[in-house]
C-alpha cells in the first residue's frame, strides 16, 4: 500500500460544529477508513494538526481522539512544510487575517462559511489565493447531504417537468437562556460580534439555489430581531443586536421563484429542520436533511374548498418516500475527500472561495434589501 501523507492545519476546530463534523466525521473519518483512495493500492492519509487559542481545549480534544498534534502558534503550523492545507473554522471575523497569513505560507486554502464578514474581504482573500496559485475552496455541506442529493437526482431525471417554486423552511427554536439553557453561542446574536442569521445562512442559500434551481436574479428580504434579550454563557443578559430570522424571495433567471424562511425563534412542525419543497408541472417534492417525498402529477388530489366539514383527503398519505438505494456518506467528509484529491492529485473542486464571496454578497445584499425595504438585483461576480 502506497501512501502519501497531507498535512492538515485545522484552525478553530474546538467549537461543536469543527470538533463533530470536521475533525471527528470528516478528518478521522477518513483516517479511520485507511485514507482517500486514489488508485488500486494508493491512499491520501491527511495528518491534522489542532491549531487554537485556548491550550486546554486543545489539548482535551486532541486527547480524546489520540492526536499528538496541536499548537496555539498558527505561524509556527503555517512555517512547517508538511502541512500542505489551511483549514479555517473560526469566528468568521478571525478568518480574513488567518487565511492571509496561510496564503503568504503557501498553503491550499479551505474554509467555512461565510469566507468573509464583507464581500470586499470575501472577493479579496478569493483573489490573492488565486494569484498565488493556491488551490482554495469553501465548504458547501448541504450540496451533499442525501435529502438534497435525492432532489437534485429528480431534478437530473426531469421528474419535475417545468420546475415552478421553491419553497425552504429552515430554523427551530432557539431558547433564550432564562428559562432553559441556550443551545447556540451568544455572539451569533450579537452584530458586533459577526452574528445574524442574514450571513450565516444566505452562505447556505446561495450555494443550493445555484447549484439546484439557477442563477439568483434579483432578491427582497425583510429580517427581523424577534428576540431582543438573551442570556450569554456566563449567565449574564445581554441585548440582542443581530437579526435571528430573515424572510427572503429570490427571482431566479430562469423564472422559477424561490422562497425561504430562516429563522431561530420558530418551532418546528414540520418534518425535519430544513425542508425544501419544489413544486412542478408535473410534480411535486419535499427535501429535509436526510428524506425526500415526493407526490406526482397522477396521483395529485383534487381537492374542493368547504370549510364546513373535515377534509375528506389525508394530505400527508398521497406522498410516497424516495427510497435510500444507496449509502450516503457524511456530507463534510465527502466534500473534504474531494479537496484533498483537487490539492494532490488537481482533480475538479468548482466550490472555489469565489463561491464563498458570492454567498456573502447575498446576505449583504438581503441586508441592504431589508433596510431600504425593496427589491435589490444580484449582479454575477466574474472570476
């Protein structure tokens, strides 16, 4: 067995979401498995190194997962040689300066999103990656999660017919903190902080309404601060500052109208906490994080509005479940897999960190929309 080991700095992985779905998921994932197969007999096997603030907490998670790897001296991981990828999931106002500082190393860079707080830093680190001949790329997790790779097989498959709405639901509730213990960091309520829901997740929209429906024409969204008052992680009340949901409709080139709710003061009753409903002229869908229902033109119910009485007709039952004919992989770590190989081997990665600005282009462009409360265009960026 032939194997080629690739230096990994995971930078800000400590938090939930770096530790779970990045690190244990993803990075450990693959070594588990022997690496990334490559050829008969040839693996890529990443090597994380842990790079953060906070000794102790890198020290805890390395521990727990048999790392020897970790630094808090960022220039020190960027100066080793053997470290080939700059990996960013940090507060996303830490990340501009940390991918400079890896781009000046010559390190492939790959990110979370929002790459940027700005469109201007956004479209600038995505420049100086590229006029350095660094490979770089963004995360765009939900492209690969299996309820939207089932949407995007009908979608292949023309199931739809002309595809004429889509509908998304995102968000559940997210407690304040006096009652119930918070579930999210409290800096994601805190504008100076880089929180609201507006850059955290038009990044998602932007990437599933491009890759799935088309090009975003024009946009209008209204946000809103539902909850103004919430308890930090120290027990202490502070004023919410950034908005916690956003209500957007985006006009498609093609036609197609897209509606989506965002939002982290909604309770969930619906089947899963992302759902994504496309409707056709010849059927119809609903996309969650993991299932897709579908219901087609043949067996669509005729219903009669009558107020007076019951519904005759059962809603739900008429939908048939896609069913799972194949394994689906974690998200992160089939999209990591495929970053590794673009790194070493050059194969395709179209999730550039131009993706990525353009992500943040439409949560400023929401934003704009909701303070000057009208339609806004969305011009392309070019490369």
């Amino acid at each position: 067995m032939q194997e080629h080991t690739i230096g990994i700095i995971m930078n800000g992985v400590s938090g939930r979401m770096g530790s779970n779905q990045h690190l244990i998921r993803s990075i450990l994932a693959i070594r588990e498995q022997g690496g990334v197969s490559v050829a008969p007999g040839k693996t890529l096997m990443p090597d994380p190194i842990l790079v953060g603030r906070n000794q102790a907490k890198l020290e805890k998670l390395a521990h727990a997962h048999g790392l020897i790897r970790l630094t808090t001296d960022l220039d020190a991981a960027l100066a080793d040689p053997s470290n080939q990828i700059y990996f960013d999931a940090q507060l996303t106002q830490l990340r501009v300066p940390a991918v400079r500082k890896a781009i000046a190393a010559g390190k492939a860079i790959y990110c979370e999103k929002p790459s940027a707080d700005t469109l201007e830093d956004a479209l600038a680190i995505y420049h100086e990656a590229t006029a350095a001949g660094l490979k770089n790329g963004v995360v765009q997790d939900k492209l690969f999660l299996p309820g939207l790779l089932k949407l995007k097989y009908l979608i292949d498959s023309g199931f739809f017919g002309r595809i004429l709405s889509v509908r998304g639901e995102f968000g559940y509730w997210v407690f304040d903190g006096f009652d119930q213990p918070t579930q999210r960091p409290s800096w994601n309520y805190r504008k100076e902080d880089g929180g609201g829901i507006l850059l955290d997740m038009f990044a998602h929209w932007r990437y599933v309404i491009d890759n799935l429906f088309g090009s975003i024409k024009a946009l209008s969204c209204i946000a809103a601060t539902h909850v103004d008052k919430r308890v930090d992680e120290n027990g202490d009340a502070y004023n919410c500052t950034a908005e916690d949901s956003a209500y957007a409709t985006f006009e498609l080139e093609n036609g197609i109208i897209c509606h989506f709710n965002s939002s982290w003061a909604v309770r969930v009753r619906r089947d899963d906490l992302l759902t994504i409903q496309v409707d056709g002229s010849k059927g119809s869908a609903v996309a969650g994080l993991r299932d897709c229902v579908v219901q087609h033109d043949s067996f669509t119910p005729k219903p009669v509005w009558n107020p007076d009485i019951p519904s005759p007709i059962d809603f739900f039952e008429t939908w048939q479940r896609m069913p799972a004919n194949q394994v689906y992989e974690n998200a992160f770590k089939i999209q990591w897999e495929r970053f590794i190989k673009h790194v070493v081997l050059d194969t395709p990665f179209p999730w550039s960190l131009l993706e990525g600005a353009k992500g943040v282009q439409l949560a400023e462009l929401g934003m704009a929309s909701w303070t000057q409360r009208r339609w806004l265009d969305v011009p392309p960026l070019a490369a």
